[in-house]
C-alpha cells in the first residue's frame, strides 16, 4: 500500500486530480490521465516521485516543461513543492500541486484506492516493538503495508534477529514471499559494505524456504526500481501461476534483467562496497513478452498466462 502525500490539479480544465504516490514513480505526459492531446507533449514527458518536500519533476520528453516558471529541459529534474505549478509545455497545461491531508489517499502496491481503509494517525509499533510514525505522516522511509505485514502472524514466515519473511500479500507465483531486514532500508542505494552480512542472511533465509517446495524452481531477486521504500528480497517460484499476475507490467518484473538476481546484489555490496542502480530499468517493463522457459513470444497476457502453464 503506497500513501499518496500530494496530488496534482489541472488548473484550466476539470479533469481528475492525479494522486502521486511517496517514492513511486509516475509518469505523466499526453494521454487519458491528463487528458492532453498535443502531440508536442510525448506520453511519458515527465516522470514525478513524491518525496519530503515536494515533488521531484525529471523531464523525459523533447520539449520544455517549467516548474514554478523556471523551464525544464530533457534530462534535468526540479523540486515543485506544494502551492507551486507545474507547466507540461512552456506557458500551456499548468497543474497546481497539493498536499494531501495528513493521511493522503492510500492505493495498495496494485494502484487501486483504499477507501475503506482506516485513517489512522496513532502511532504504529515495529517489528522491534518500537514506536513508529505511520508512513503517510511521516518520512516514506517505511512501507506501511510491508511493515503491517512484517507483524502480522499470518502474513509471517521466518524471523531472525535482522529479518522477516512473510508471504507478498498479491503472490505473482504459486509461492511469493518477501525477505525484509530488520534494519531501516530504504532503498538498495543506501547499502554499504556493512550490510554484506545481513545480504548474505536474506539470500540464505530466502533460499531454505524454497526447500520447503522441493517440487519448485525460484528464483530470489530485487526489483529495479521498487514501488514499497523498504529494501525487500522476491523469492518466487517460477511456474508464475497466480490470479494476481496480470500486467506486462508483473511479467516484466520478474522475467527481465529488471529483476536483479540476489548474488548479483550480494556480490557488488561485497566487492564494490555498494550497490549502483541502472538507469534504464524501467524500459525493461514495456519489453515485448517472452516465456521465460522456452523464450516464446507471446501478444498479451492472457496467452503467455495459458502458455506458462504448458510447462508445469
Ligand atoms: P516491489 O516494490 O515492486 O519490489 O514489490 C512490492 C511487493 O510487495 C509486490 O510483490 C506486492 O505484491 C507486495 N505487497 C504490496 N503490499 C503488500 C503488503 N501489505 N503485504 C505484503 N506484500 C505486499
Ligand atoms: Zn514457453
């Protein structure tokens, strides 16, 4: 579950105001979401992350885009804070950014508004017992919906002193669970040579599970470019059989070099002292689909779901 902390108005038309979710991107442009036809505008002309602060605005497509009236050109990012307007072209499509209510609008990691969920400004505990500010209030350090998990008995698989498995709450495979340390993580960038032994104990905890489903192949990794801010491990099972596997989107998440393999992680914290993200990664998502058993090309889900299934 992600926690919208700001959304942006379309300050000439009424058009749907457009949540930003803490420390997700989300790619803005011409389409059905603004909805701007300039074609001078490409679909994905700007990419937004919610952060403390404000809203980090990187430009991706050709034609400049201004924050608060300072102009945009492709490659270079601005903070729009809150008050401030963001103008897709130079001078046209302005869109005022807002800050939510403390809560914000909550969307779970498959994007859809939680409206029954209970707005809560208690503090929570962590897995430590310790008390935590809840994560629409606070930093986006911590993945309120993996930290609900990491202390919820059904969801729990293991622990350890610096970690908890738990089942992934949307399993994109018959067996989908997430190793998460213990230790506040926010991203794989703030690793350091002091975390190889925690990596390590991930990687190991996360392989003896896969040995309670001997009849099983998995593979354990990290996504790219994660949408829940603390660190987690994927350990999956290949057969990707699960009603929760629907998108381009999944499949390319785990079936593409966007999903980085455990040693690799491992391995770099080990020799280079950290770990350093590749840029590209969010290409690999719109990749065409491909069986990752037989390397089949496939038109959409839905065949590459009857397909995968072929091989079990
Ligand atoms: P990513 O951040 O892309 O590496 O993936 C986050 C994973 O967390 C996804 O596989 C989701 O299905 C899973 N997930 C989202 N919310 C929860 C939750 N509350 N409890 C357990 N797993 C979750
Ligand atoms: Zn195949």
């Amino acid at each position: 579950m992600n926690i919208e902390r700001y959304f942006l108005r379309n300050e000439s038309e009424a058009t749907v105001d457009i949540g930003l979710p803490d420390n997700q991107e989300v790619f803005i442009g011409r389409g059905p979401l603004t909805k701007i036809k300039d074609s001078r505008l490409s679909r994905n002309h700007l990419r937004l992350m919610g952060v403390v602060g404000g809203v980090l605005v990187h430009q991706l497509g050709h034609n400049r885009s201004a924050v608060n009236g300072t102009l945009l050109a492709k490659g270079s990012e601005l903070l729009l804070k809150p008050g401030q307007v963001l103008h897709l072209l130079e001078g046209k499509f302005p869109f005022r950014l807002f800050q939510t209510e403390r809560e914000g609008v909550k969307r779970d990691s498959e994007g859809k508004v939680k409206t029954s969920e209970k707005k809560s400004s208690e503090k929570m505990e962590d897995i430590n017992g310790r008390k935590v500010e809840s994560v629409g209030k606070a930093s986006g350090h911590w993945s309120q919906g993996l930290l609900a998990s990491m202390n919820d008995p059904k969801m729990k698989v293991l622990e350890t002193e610096n970690l908890v498995i738990i089942k992934d709450k949307y399993p994109k495979a018959e067996h989908h669970f997430l190793v998460l340390p213990r230790e506040k993580l926010t991203s794989l960038k703030v690793l350091n040579d002091e975390h190889v032994d925690l990596l390590e104990e991930m990687d190991r905890e996360g392989r003896n599970i896969c040995e309670n489903y001997p009849n099983h192949q998995f593979k354990l990794g990290y996504h790219a470019i994660p949408s829940m801010s603390q660190v987690h491990l994927h350990v999956i099972s290949q057969d990707f059989n699960s009603a929760c596997l629907k998108t381009k989107k999944h499949w390319n998440s785990f079936n593409t070099d966007y999903f980085i393999p455990s040693k690799s992680v491992l391995n770099e914290v080990r020799t280079e002292g950290r770990f350093v993200e590749q840029g590209s990664a969010k290409d690999l998502l719109s990749a065409p689909l491909q069986c990752h058993k037989c390397g089949e090309r496939q038109k959409n889900m839905p065949d590459l779901k009857q397909h995968v299934i072929t091989h079990l």
